[in-house]
C-alpha cells in the first residue's frame, strides 16, 4: 500500500523517541535527521523536507517540549501537526455554484494520469450530492478518450457531450455549456486532451480555452505513482494555466507517498480528492489529517494525547507537581491519579499513550487484559481500607497492617504488597523525572 515503506521508517523512529523517559537536544537532532532520511526517500521534494525539518525542529527543541513528562510523544504530535499543515490543513471542498447556475470546471493532466477516469468518478460526486453534472468530450486528438469517457459517463448515468473530433476544443466546450442551459444540467466538466508529457502544444490549448470560457475550477489530474514528477507537472501547470486544486491518483498503489507531502507546499494549491482504485467509486476527498495520521501509522493515538491534555485537570497537577518535589506523594495523590485515569477512559484507552506503548511501539499488538478496569477498582478497594494515616504515611505499613487492609478490602495480602511495591516504584519513577515540575506548572503532559 501507498506510504507502507514511509510509514514503518517513521513508526520505528517514534518508537525510539517513545521509549525514552527523557530527551536530549541531541536525541531530538538525531531522530530529526532519520525523519529527513525517510521523507527524502519517499520522494518528498527536498526543499519541502528541509523547511519542514526546520519548522519541526523549532517548535521540539523549546523548554516545554524537553522537559515535559513524555515528550517523545511531544516530538510526535509536533511532526504530525507540522505534517497536516504542510498538506493544507483543511478539507478544500470544490466551489460550486448555487441553484442552477452552471459551474465550469475544466479537468488537465497527463496522458495515463487518470484524467478521464477521475472526470467520471467526479461526476459520481457531484450526482450524489444532488448536482446535475454534464460531461464533455473535449480531447478531440483519442477518438479512444471520447468513448471511454462515454462508457464511464453511461456507469455513472452521466450524460456526455461529445462533437466527435473535428471540432476544436473551444467550440465542443461552448456547445456544451449552451446544452447544459437548455437542459437544466448546473455543473459542466471538460475533459480535455492529455500529453504524454507537458508541451507547448497542450498548455497552450488550456489556455485558450480557459481565455473563451469561463472556467470557474480547473482541476489537475497527477499520478502519485510518478512522485516528484507529479509534483513538477503541478507546478508547471500551475504557472502556465493555474489551477485551483489537484487530484491525486493511483493511491491505491505501491506509491511512496512524496506528492501527497509535497504538492500544496510547492505549488500552494491543494489535493482536493485522492484515487484509490480503478473503479468509479474509488475517489475519495482528500482530509490532511486523516493522511497524516495515516502517514505517521498513529490511528487513535493522537487523538488520545488531546484527550489527556483535556482531562487533566490543571490544578491537581500543579498540586501533585509540588507533592513530588517535597517527596510527599502518597496513597491519596495515588487515588486521585488513578480518578484521572478513570476520567480519560480508564486504562485502556491509555495504554497507548504510553512511552513504548504506542501503537507503533514495541507492544504494538498488546491487548488490554480484561481484567485491567477490575484491577483498578481492586487497587481502589485496597487504598480506601487504609486508614486516613496510612494513606498519608505509606511508609508505616507493616506486614500487621497489610494484613488488616487485605482483609478489609477482600483481597490476598500478596495483592496488598504488589500495590505498595508498585507505588514506591512509581513514586522513584516519577523523582527521576525532573521536568515533570515545569511541566505539570506549565499544564502539559503529567502522565
Ligand atoms: P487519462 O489518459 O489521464 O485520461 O487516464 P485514464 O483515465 O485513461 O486512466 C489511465 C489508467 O489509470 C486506467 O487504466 C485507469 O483505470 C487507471 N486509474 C485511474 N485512476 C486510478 C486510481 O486511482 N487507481 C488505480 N489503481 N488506477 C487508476
């Protein structure tokens, strides 16, 4: 699949800025630098990648980020957030024009991009959302193209506009915008002729028809398969007739991913719709988002870093921060923890955000046991049977009071022990992590 090659590089650089408690300068320049590596080979053009490297860099090396609780995870957010941006940010919907009002959109590309395809699956959207597209036969120079494009028109139950291959372009086009006034259609897509690679012959044809015809949208039709060349056809296409949007074709394929990263930051224009198969339904609208998520392997995970920042509650952290600092973590600090905990979706759903247990990290296929919410409430139960002063004083549980708390909370005194045995460790953990101070002040990451 498209982007499998990229995306593997980057989930096992993650997975090593994952599995650190903490971060060096260098750790971040280190992993920074595979980034590049890895965008460089997936065809990224490399003045896209060295702007981007630096904007991440920028924002990973600051305080907050270092000396945060997980800044791995801060690494990664950084690099997906600087991803999303680099492809537009937002979903670019294409205009059209109200009510009946006909909207000329005028398709371009290269000879076996897809153009004619992509033409047809088109239509199907536009149909769908209650549109009534008109097709128009302009490549006058394939009698091949016109009636493939028939054929797709007919599947899509679209009619074509075709005067066969005698006419010229400008005049197929203007007949066909007449048809469309005549018969109520509101939505005219040109398809035009192709080149197997650009030349003046083909620009100057688009220009001429974009100077006879209002053209509202002309799309460019690229191949993703073709990489950083989909990415120069862009951008010469964009300054020779300009465009208002690419769709990008042949996702579906072993495609390194460059264009998909690269075309909106060279060429300013964005992916409106992507290609995932040869059926005219694979077209899908384009979210850089989803692509980047996609890209960094991340699934749900980013959305549940958000939701930690969200849940945390501000004061509590700041509260917990200072208890750390004087050594004054107890069973109390514990249950409010473990509230937390609770209030983000309980163990489960955070799992994942984990240092090392990422998705992408080493317990990659790990499930979360069933039994790990009833552990919790088992915990919960040991921690209310101690007394107020236990709880205050963790140090004082001796093997009388253990017993005491087992029974009280139901419990075998071995589970007793591993909860006392794990606090201790959590709470050395939490004294070798020096930025948690800052952090937790600075309201970040207090996992
Ligand atoms: P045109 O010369 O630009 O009009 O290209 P066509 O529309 O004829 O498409 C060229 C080839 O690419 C055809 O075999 C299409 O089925 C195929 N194609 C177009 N879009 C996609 C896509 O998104 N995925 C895949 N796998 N094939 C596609």
């Amino acid at each position: 699949m498209a982007f499998d090659s990229l995306s593997d590089k980057l989930q096992n650089i993650f997975k090593n800025l994952r599995g650190k408690g903490r971060l060096t300068e260098a750790d971040v320049k280190t992993a920074l630098k595979e980034v590049k590596m890895a965008l460089l080979e997936a065809d990224v053009n490399f003045k896209v990648v060295k702007q981007f490297i630096k904007s991440v860099e920028e924002r990973a090396i600051g305080q907050d980020v270092m000396q945060s609780l997980t800044p791995g995870q801060m690494v990664i957010k950084i690099v997906n957030e600087e991803m999303v941006s680099l492809m537009g940010s937002e979903t670019t919907e294409i205009a059209l024009k109200s009510g009946n009002e006909i909207t000329v959109i005028m398709m371009a590309g290269l000879q076996g991009a897809g153009k004619t395809t992509t033409t047809a699956k088109l239509a199907g959207k536009f149909k769908s959302k209650g549109r009534k597209p008109l097709l128009a036969a302009c490549d006058i120079y394939r009698p091949a193209a016109i009636e493939q494009l028939r054929i797709n028109g007919e599947k899509q139950g679209v009619e074509v506009f075709s005067m066969g291959t005698n006419n010229n372009p400008v005049d197929i086009a203007k007949a066909a915008i007449q048809h469309a006034k005549n018969n109520n259609f509101n939505v005219v897509i040109l398809d035009t002729a192709g080149r197997l690679h650009v030349d003046e012959d083909m620009m100057a044809e688009l220009q001429h028809i974009k100077q006879e015809i209002a053209v509202d949208q002309t799309i460019l039709v690229v191949d993703s398969m073709t990489g950083q060349d989909a990415v120069n056809v862009a951008a010469t296409f964009n300054e020779k007739i300009g465009i208002d949007g690419v769709i990008l074709t042949k996702l579906d394929g072993d495609t390194r991913g460059g264009a998909a990263l690269s075309i909106k930051a060279v060429t300013g224009k964005p992916i409106l719709y992507v290609g995932m198969g040869e059926k005219l339904s694979d077209l899908e609208q384009f979210y850089p988002d989803r692509m980047a998520s996609r890209i960094l392997g991340m699934g749900d995970v980013l959305t549940l870093i958000e939701k930690a920042e969200a849940q945390i509650d501000e004061e509590q952290a700041k509260k917990m921060g200072e208890k750390l600092k004087k050594a004054e973590f107890d069973f109390n600090d514990f249950l409010d923890y473990m509230g937390q905990i609770k209030n983000m979706g309980g163990i489960g759903s955070i799992l994942n955000m984990l240092p090392g247990m990422g998705l992408g990290g080493q317990m990659k296929n790990m499930t979360v046991p069933d039994d790990a919410e009833d552990n919790l409430r088992r915990t919960e139960a040991i921690i209310y049977s101690m007394t107020a002063k236990e709880r205050a004083n963790p140090d004082i549980l001796n093997p009388s009071r253990k017993n005491r708390i087992a029974k009280g909370a139901g419990v075998d005194i071995s589970e007793v022990n591993r909860l006392v045995k794990q606090f201790d460790q959590m709470k050395k953990m939490m004294k070798q992590m020096p930025g948690i101070m800052k952090g937790a002040k600075k309201g970040r990451f207090r996992l």
